[in-house]
C-alpha cells in the first residue's frame, strides 16, 4: 500500500469507529467538504501533512497516534 492509501485508510478507519461520515470530519476540522473528498480519491497521489494535521486536530488526536495505525506497518517504496 502507498503512503497516501494508507492515510485515506486511516482516516476511513476512524471515521467508522467514531460513527462519523467524511462531512463531519470536514467540520471537525475546519476544512472544506471537498479537502477530505478529494484526500479519499483513489486517484489522487498526494496528501499534504498539514492537512493531515489540521484532519488530526479536528479529531483531536497527535500526528503520533495516528500514524501508529496499522496501515503503516508494511508500506510499499515510494521510490520507483
């Protein structure tokens, strides 16, 4: 899995154990519906840290808690 799959599974991860839909993590966060829409598109390749961030502060967790999900046990090189 690459880096951004495994941001958009995380963030998809907790959104359904804390019951919330992608809307609401947008309002959490202070971000537009379309910020969190587009970071979930397969076809997107690039995710910024700070709006991974600004994601995190919404859901009030740290950068730390939510990088040691699992989806980032076994990362593919990003290097090709």
């Amino acid at each position: 899995m690459a880096v951004k799959d495994a941001v958009a599974a995380r963030f998809s991860a907790i959104c359904r154990q804390r019951g919330i839909r992608y809307n609401e993590l947008a309002v959490c966060a202070g971000v537009t519906p379309s910020t969190v829409y587009s970071m979930m598109d397969p076809k997107r390749r690039n995710v910024s840290i700070t709006t991974i961030k600004i994601l995190c502060d919404g859901l009030e967790i740290s950068l730390e808690e939510f990088f040691s999900g699992p989806e980032f046990a076994d990362l593919e090189q990003e290097i090709r």
